[in-house]
DNA sequence: CGCCTTCGTTAGAAGTTATAACTCGATCGC
DNA sequence: GCGATCGAGTTATAACTTCTAACGAAGGCG
C-alpha cells in the first residue's frame, strides 16, 4: 500500500486473479461450509481448469488458510475501527455482532471447530492478540471492581496469569471484563450463528444486548 | 431394550459390526475432525474393502447423522444421570465440562461449525430439548430473581417468549438461569477446546469455575 | 434339504487434490 | 528489434474419495 504503482503487471494481474479465486471461495464457503470448498469447481466457474490455480496457491490448505488470514484482519480492523471512531464496550460488541452475522462461515473460520492437527501461523496469532488488545483498551474505562466474591478469585488468577496481556497495562478488573466480553458473546454468537436458537420462539439479539448491559453495567 | 433376545443371530451381527464401524469412525473423528473421516478409511481398518460398509450406512452423511444422535444421547444421559444423583446447577457445569474435555470432537459434533444445509432428524431435536428440560429442572430451585434492570428486562422477553420451555413450569428467572448457564459455559468451552487459550498463560478452568460461582451464586 | 435373504466381493463412474510435462505468450535484457 | 527466459494455462496421470451395480458365496429359515 505504501509504494504503490512500482508493480509489474504480471503482479498486478497476479494479484488481481488471486483476488478473484479467494471470493470465489468466500462464495463456495458461505454456501456449504469450509469443508465443501472446492480448487475444482472455482477453476471451472472461473472458465480454467484445475491444476491453474496451483500457480496462485500451493494448495488447498494455503487457500483456506489465506481465507482465515483475511477472516482474521477483517474482524481486528472492523473492531479497531469501531474503537477508534470512540465506541465503548457496548459498541464493540454491537460491532463484533453485526461483523458475525454479515457472513456467519466467515466467523467460524475463525471461532468454529478447529481441524485436530492445525497450527495457524504466527501472522494470525499476531492478529488475534491484536483484537485481544483492542478489546482490552475499551475494557479500561468504567472499570467496574469485582463485586463478588468470585469475581475477585478470577481477578486474582488473572493478576498472576496475565501472559496474554503482559504488553498491556490494564488491570486485572479490566481483563476480567475483556476476557468474560469475549467468552460470552461469543457463546451466545457461535450458538445464534449454528442455528442452536432456531425453534426456540427467543429472539438472540435481546439475549446479546442483555449480557452486553450486563457486561458494561 | 424392552424385549431382548427376540433378535436373530443375523441382527445381533449386524448391530455388532454397526457398532464396531462408529467406533472406528469414533477414533478417526477424534484424530482429523469429522471433515476427516473415510469411509474407506475405516473399512481398510475392520479388513474388508469399500463398499462393504454401504450395508450397514446408507453413506457417509447417515453415518455422521449417527454418530451426532449419539453424540446428543450421551450427553443427555450424562446430564440426567448427573441431575439424577442429587447435583445442582454447579453438579451439572462440572459434568458437562468433563464430558467436553473427555472427546472434544464429539462435542463439536453438537456444538460446532454447521454445515450449512444440514437439519438435524426431529428424534434430534427431541433429545436437544431433553438436554434443556434437565436444565431447567435444575435451574429452578435458589431461583435468584432478577438484580439488575438488564436481568428483569430479559426475564421480560423469557416470559413472553418460551416457546422453548413451553411443558415446563419454570419460572422466567430460571429461564433466564438456564439460558445463561448454557451460552456462557458454551462459550468458554468451546474457546477452550479449539485451542484459543493456549499460550494465553490463564487456566480455562478458574475461568469456568467463576462463571458456574456467577451463575449459582 | 432347498430356497432365499443377506453379506462381501470386484468393477466402475464421477468426483476430489495434486504433480508432471508441455505449449504458448509475454516480458526482459541486449 | 530480437532472442532468451520466465510464467501462465493446458492436458495427462496418479492416488484418493463416495457411491452404484453386478456377481459369488455363505448363512439362516421353512
């Protein structure tokens, strides 16, 4: 992005086709999953065939895993964005949901089952703490002291378990509130988003924004 | 179950084979996730070849169904055994957490990334809503009424919409008890098994504990 | 004892990922 | 401008997968 225009247009086309394979596959994916993607069928719909594509990705693990990259960099500047634009807690939230159900695979992608012997590269990691960062700055202000017993356990765990946060100086107030932030909206999303709620006659949204008041009360 | 021994020694072969390929299915899910298992695969492993096993599944996706109506068989029993003996709403935490840790797969199978055509058989559903009425039964007694304007406001929607809990005579409060103790230990479980607290530094479990403590308190 | 159901086999179609070898066109250096 | 080189896309092929079809062999049942 910063020097731009010094591409040949091989790389220019290259980028442009490799661009064009990935929504493909976003396409794919939001129809039947992760697991019905298909190299195959995305050569076809884009007029080659097959083993084309083995230029522009060594495979497909690299694609997917490219898929979840993207996946990773959307979710942490949407949030990102939306704490710098002067959201709070509350508003991240509201963020991380409308994110969630805009594209729910893409979501799993990251949040879903995770495939047994998978490692993400570093990059992604590196990504995913950035979100945790985000996440713990809106979890500074207001923040609330532990009000229960148990509350004040957890924080203690944390004071001492803090690896996570160890570049950040929130206290341990505020990574408990980013912390549960993340893990039950998260339980509420990944059940929304799976269909658990369908036939249940309960509206998920008043469930979310009923923990989100909890969570920044 | 009722009247056993009637069966021929035919059917008693044939539930023993049937039964022999979910547990070979069983092993290579908890090794490559369900996106992983082969039928043929499995027949190599029991010697005998291919299209063998078309005998005892219709195919692939009846096998999956299979193993997932079990998956929610077990975890139901688990759960009513566990109420059964006298354990509240923490009993039931507890025994669905060691249930989780026991073979994650099998609880993505329930709780995971959903394909995105699939419904699950009505005998499915029956026995997810089991699982929710043990639930709800242990969610009645101690109903802590609401102590926030954010509870009651939810308490609010639960009582207008239980649709979910319609046999049941559970009061909102439990409702609200019930839904909770299952999005947010959901939450922290399924974030637990796919790995996104490793390297993190914090221990799953005080978190675990001190979300039950909250929801029991 | 004979029939007949059911099991397991092999053969094969249609799909997938992925590699190898080759052609052709564009780009780059001279 | 011209030749050499690099890279895109092709077909062929191997090794998988699910799943159907047709066949042989073995068992249980009347």
């Amino acid at each position: 992005m910063a020097i731009a225009g010094k591409e040949t247009p091989r790389e220019r086309y290259r980028a442009q086709l490799r661009a064009e394979i990935k929504q493909h596959a976003w396409e794919q994916i939001a129809a039947a999953g992760a697991a019905g993607l298909s190299l195959n069928a995305i050569a076809k719909q884009m007029g080659m065939s097959g083993p084309a594509l083995y230029r522009y990705f060594a495979g497909r693990d690299e694609l997917i895993t490219e898929l979840i990259r993207d996946a990773y960099r959307s979710l942490a500047d949407t949030i990102r964005a939306t704490a710098d634009s002067g959201a709070d807690l509350a508003g991240l939230g509201h963020a991380l949901r409308a994110w969630a159900l805009d594209d729910p695979q893409r979501y799993f992608l990251i949040y879903g089952t995770p495939v047994p012997g998978y490692h993400a590269p570093d990059d992604i990691t590196m990504i995913a703490s950035e979100i945790m960062d985000a996440l713990l700055d809106a979890a500074q202000p207001g923040g609330t002291p532990a009000d229960t017993p148990g509350d004040s356990r957890l924080e203690a765990h944390l004071a001492e378990h803090r690896g996570w946060a160890a570049n950040h100086p929130a206290p341990p107030a505020a990574l408990r509130r980013a912390l549960l932030f993340w893990t039950r909206l998260h339980g509420i999303l990944s059940l929304e988003l799976a269909g658990q709620f369908t036939g249940m006659g309960l509206d998920p949204a008043e469930l979310y924004t009923s923990e989100l008041r909890h969570l920044t009360r």
